[in-house]
C-alpha cells in the first residue's frame, strides 16, 4: 500500500531531472495524475504531463504524446493508468531517443540508441505491460495493432500500488482482471513456454482466479486488488518469455473493426480457443497442469483428468464473463455472421498466433468465431 509514494525518490535515483507524465484524462478525474506530479515536484523535478492518451492507442496518439514530449526536453517518462498510458509511454520513448515511426519498430529489438528511463505505473490489475518491452500500437489508417518491442523500452521500476485501482469503473476492473487472466493461461500452454515463464504464468493463475471474483464482487477488496495487480504483473512477466496465442490473435480484429474492449475480446475467444486446444494431448496436458496449479481439485496424471481440467479453465473464463455481465457472444455485440470471414483471415495473420501450442488455421478461426457468434 501507499507505494506510490516513493516515485519521486525512485526518479531520483534514476538521474530524472524534467519528468514527462503520460496519463489518460480518467486518471486526471481521479486524481492520481496529480497526486504523482505533486511527488515529484516534492523532490524538485520538473515536471509536464501528456493526459490525452486514449483507449487503444494508435500512432496519432504517440505522434501527439511526442510533441509534449519534445518541447518539454524530457529526460524520463512515467507511465500511469493501465495497458493504453504504458504503451503510449513506451512508444514515444521509441521515437524520441530512436526516431522514425511506429512501424519502423514493429517486432524485436529495432532500436539502434539506448531510450529513456521509464517508470511504469498501473492502475489496473490487467495487461502486465509494467513488466514488458513491448509497446501495442495501432497503425491509424489500417488500425491493425504493431507489437513493436526491444528490452530497451522496458521499464526500470514498476511501481505496484493497489490503491491506485480502487477508483477504475467496474467494467474496466471486469476487463482488465479477465485480460490478465487470459494472460496467465495463454502463456502457460504456448510452444515458447520455458520452466522460468511457467513459474510466472501458474502463480498469475492462481492470484488471478482468487483475485477476480472478489474484486466484482466488491470493488473495494484492497487485499484482492492486490492479488489482481502482483498477478497481473507476473504474467506480464511469463508473456516477456513465452509469447501469447490464438486467443489474443482472434480478439485483435475484433478491437480494430468493432471497438470491443481488449479484455472483453479476449474473455469472448479463449474458452473456444482453451478447448480447440485441448484437444491435443500436449496441449490438454499443459492445461492440466495449470488447473493442478492453481487448485487442489485437478490432477495431471490421466486423460480424463486433463480434459476436465481444460474444461474447467475455460467455464472460469464464461463464468467471469457473467459476473461482470459482459455478453459471451458476437451475435449480441452486434456482429453479424458474414463478418467472420474477415476476421479469420485477419486473426491468422497475427504475430501471436503462431505461438499457439496448437496450429491454428483460418478455417480454424473461422469455426471459433462461429461458435462465439452463437453464444
């Protein structure tokens, strides 16, 4: 608790001297934007603050946070607010040590110069980006997202306070919460998946699956915002080592084309995606052992086990859904059948699906976007 306190200390440290802030404008409302630069103000720094980051950020987003950031001679950035505001950060410190655009650094380690020092600060127990070197971008005429990532554009200090998470909507809470749920399960079963990110993903998963039913249930359950927040954090950390999967390649063309939040489309895919994947051994095996992990009810050591497990794992997710009354399907956000096409297409041609421990195809897609239609 209360360890935003120390920011303006930890910039310090960190040689900060003209502190660029990059918030969004429902942080402001809540006050912890102010909170932060009043801290560090405290320690004599100068401070400017870029509030206008929006859901989903795309290039025109960067390009504006850019622009502060420039005329302002900053010299560290501080990310506050969930996934959008991190990798808002993240992408102006790509352009203003590296120069260029977005899509110059889309993929690995495209930056040539060391970048500035970042301090990541989440307000919500959702994407994990504190913990990770990638910044998500949308190309603003194509609004396809880039993952554009390089260890230089990781943050130096994650600050985790779940104080900070209290005052997000309740729906915010449900979709990030079930994001950093997705996270924890997709990168448990991924073919990059290591011993190390293993570690990482089954404690997300157990912090996660503890954490998130108590938060919708009672938004001020500080020792559960906790949870959700280290959980969040952890699978930030096994996605730096394992990658994701065909769950986040399905919602991505949702997001782009119908604006539906990330959380929300990931929640929608993966429980079709967790028993498409199932139905491989080693992949059922994988899931067994994330169930066994994270509750006693769940062994590893048959068949039927594993597919019980899977099962289990995936009515999580749908029951997540329900308590946070998020629809399970397309057909009610909306979205029509002779869409799934397009979004087939589109989900197999992202990054993340070709680390998904099961081949997937478009046909593939096609079949889970026409189960998540139905409901």
């Amino acid at each position: 608790m209360n360890t935003v306190e120390r920011v303006g200390e930890l910039a310090r440290e960190l040689g900060a001297q003209r502190v660029l802030v990059v918030t969004d404008p429902g942080i402001v409302a809540a006050g912890h934007a102010e909170k932060v630069q009043d801290l560090l103000r405290k320690q004599q720094l100068s401070v400017s603050c870029f509030d206008q980051v929006r859901e989903n950020p795309d290039t025109r987003c960067v390009d504006e946070c850019l622009a502060v950031a420039r005329e302002f001679a900053t010299d560290t950035i501080i990310g506050l607010g969930g996934g959008s505001s991190l990798d808002t950060a993240k992408g102006c410190n790509f352009l203003l040590t590296n120069g260029g655009q977005m899509k110059d650094y889309r993929g690995i380690g495209k930056a040539r110069l060391p970048m500035l020092p970042l301090i990541a600060i989440p307000t919500t127990g959702g994407t994990g980006s504190e913990c990770q070197s990638f910044a998500l971008i949308a190309d603003e005429q194509t609004h396809q997202k880039m993952a554009c990532g390089d260890p230089k554009a990781a943050a130096r200090v994650a600050i985790l306070d779940p104080a900070l998470t209290v005052s997000q909507p309740p729906r915010v809470t449900a979709c990030s919460g079930i994001d950093a749920l997705a996270h924890a399960l997709e990168t448990a079963v991924t073919n990059k998946r290591t011993p190390l990110s293993l570690l990482f993903s089954r404690e997300a998963l157990r912090l996660t699956l503890a954490g998130l039913p108590r938060v919708l249930k009672d938004p001020a359950d500080l020792e559960a915002r906790g949870w959700m927040l280290l959980g969040a954090a952890l699978a930030g950390t096994a996605i730096e080592n394992s990658m994701l999967g065909a769950a986040h390649a399905a919602a991505n063309p949702l997001t782009a084309h119908y604006g539906i939040v990330h959380g929300h489309a990931v929640g929608l895919m993966l429980p079709h995606v967790i028993r498409f994947n199932a139905a491989e051994l080693s992949s059922a095996s994988a899931y067994a052992d994330a169930a066994a992990s994270s509750s006693s009810s769940f062994s590893s050591s048959s068949s039927k086990d594993q597919t019980c497990a899977a099962e289990f794992l995936a009515q999580q997710v749908e029951r997540f859904l329900d308590l946070a009354s998020l629809p399970r399907s397309l057909r009610d956000l909306g979205i029509k059948s002779d869409a799934i096409p397009q979004l087939a297409s589109e989900a197999a041609g992202q990054w993340t699906a070709q680390f998904n421990p099961r081949p997937v195809s478009v046909k593939d897609f096609q079949e889970m976007y026409t189960l998540t239609q139905l409901g």
